[in-house]
C-alpha cells in the first residue's frame, strides 16, 4: 500500500496511503477562527490513528477564510500535530499567482503536501487547467496531489490533462472525487500507478479502495474515525466481508458527503460525536428544519448502532 519515495524531499513523510480525514476548522461564537479548537480537532483525529491529515479542504472551509487566518491554522496544525501525521493543505485560491505564493508558503510554515484543487469560480479549459497546476508545482518542492471534483467544480481533470502532467515529479497523487467508480479504472488503464489513487467521496469510498485507490480523503471520519479505519482495515485485510457489512451501515452517513451541505452535516455530526462545534461561516448557517432533524437521527442512529460497523 505504500509508494515508494519520489523525488520531493517531503514525500517520505507521507505514505499516500491510508485514511485522510478532511479535518474541519473551527469558529468561536463570534465567528471568528479558534485555532486552539481546531487543534484539538486535530489531535483527536491523530490519536485516533488517522494516516493523515488534510487542512483547510472543502470542509475545512478554505475559501471562507482570509490568507491571514489559513497560514495561521497551518502554523497550528504544524504545531499540533506536526511529525506525529502527516499535513496536506488545501490549495484553493482565485487565481494562479496565490495559489502559488500559498504552495510557498505552506512549504515555509512546515506542512508535507499540498492538495490543489483548480481556481476557483473560473472554469478553465484543459490548457488553463493543466497551466495552473504546473505553475503550482514549480512554486515548492512539496509532493502534490491533485483534487478532482466536478460536481463541486465545474471541471472535470481530464485523462489527457494527466497524460501531460505525468513529467511534473512532485505531482503525485490524484484525489478522485466523481461519483462515477468507473473513474478509477480508466485511471490505471491510462496512467498506471503513476500517481497514487485517492477515493474522495465518501460513498463510493469502498468501490475506489476495491478498484485501486491506495487512500481515502473522507469527510465523515470527523466524526466516525474508528469505523472508517475499520473499514480500510478490512480491505486492505482483503476481509471483503467484513468490508461490506460496515460500508453497508455506514451509508446513509457517507451518503452526506456528497450533498451541497456536506459541510454542515459533518460539523453537526462532530457535534453530536462531541468532537468539535457545528458553528460554520457565512454564507453557510447551520443546518436547520426538516434537514437538521434528518441529519441528527442520521448520526444518532449510526452512534447507537455502532457496535455493527466492527
């Protein structure tokens, strides 16, 4: 399951492989960023045995924050859980030139990889994808995965695009996040295990693993670590079984992931879980109605019923 070491000096400190949760940032009652929350979010998880950590991803709510505020959660986490995991950092930003001053900077701060996702709001073609990649990689020596989102994002990475980026040696690895498994093949067909494979959706999560996937960038670990880890375990086990039987209870929650509220029902589940705030910023609100009463028998169900996702 682990890669071998690529050319990043960096890249020893991360396996890419393994359980990632997608940790979320926490805000105090005045909305405001509290970092020693978020680090006890994240040592929590680390403890828990997570293989990783990803940093100011989608749930962790990169684009709601300042650059102030993400270098600063980058500094805690480093100070947090710095050697025990490894750090991945989101790279969500609007234009080429900060996504690259951001890759910089991580690097400065001390993390060991960057997950880059494209530009935000401006759907690029394959040219302009495959520009703002390239120049994100030449900004750090970091190993690089790249996030592939299109119903988040509006772009698809095509086959081709990868085909191309294959000579760029700190990209290494692919964090697949389209609902379709068929997704998984097609990469190994076309790229071989030139980049590590990452499920990033959390209920086709069992499907990517099966078919290739070395890791898991998971939302509902937040609040169900032990049992996602189960879950890896058993595949990697090759204890299929056993594999089905907790993906079978597990659903209904991972089905969550895939919302447009994703990031809400996961920090209400922390909640719930006692694990962190379900407080999000604007322009999320928390859950409310109908949908919140939806997600708390979700979670409660799943915490009262536990004891069959071993």
């Amino acid at each position: 399951m682990t890669l071998p070491s690529r050319s990043s000096a960096h890249s020893s400190a991360c396996s890419w492989a393994g359980v990632f949760p997608a940790a979320t940032t926490q805000f105090d009652a005045a909305m405001q960023v509290d970092l020693p929350a978020t680090q006890a979010v994240q040592q929590a998880l680390a403890a828990d045995g997570v293989h990783g950590l990803i940093v100011l991803g989608t749930v962790g709510e990169n684009n709601s924050l300042n650059a102030d505020e993400k270098r600063a959660v980058l500094k805690a986490a480093v100070q947090a859980v710095g050697g025990k995991v490894p750090i991945i950092t989101g790279v969500s930003e609007f234009t080429t030139a900060s996504a690259a001053a951001y890759a910089r900077d991580a690097e400065q701060i001390g993390v060991d990889g960057l997950m880059v996702l494209p530009a935000m709001v401006y759907v690029p073609t394959p040219p302009e994808l495959e520009l703002h990649f390239r120049t994100v990689a030449q900004a750090t020596s970091l190993p690089i995965m790249l996030y592939n989102n299109p119903p988040a994002y509006r772009v698809s990475i095509d086959v081709g695009t990868l085909q191309r980026l294959a000579d760029v040696p700190n990209i290494v690895a692919i964090k697949e996040s389209a609902p379709d498994p068929r997704r998984f093949t097609d990469l190994y067909n076309a790229l071989g295990d030139r980049f590590a494979l990452f499920a990033g959706l959390d209920d086709v999560a069992l499907e990517g693993l099966v078919l290739g996937a070395r890791g898991w960038v998971s939302g509902l670990t937040n609040a169900f670590p032990a049992e996602s880890l189960r879950l890896y375990e058993a595949l990697r086990a090759g204890d299929l079984e056993r594999a089905r039987r907790i993906y079978r209870w597990f659903m209904p929650l991972l089905h969550l992931d895939a919302e447009h509220d994703l990031v809400q029902s996961i920090k209400l589940a922390e909640q719930i879980m006692g694990r962190g705030s379900e407080r999000v910023r604007p322009p999320r609100l928390p859950l409310a109605g109908e949908r919140r009463a939806e997600v708390i028998a979700l979670v409660e169900r799943a915490r009262d019923t536990c004891s069959q996702a071993g």
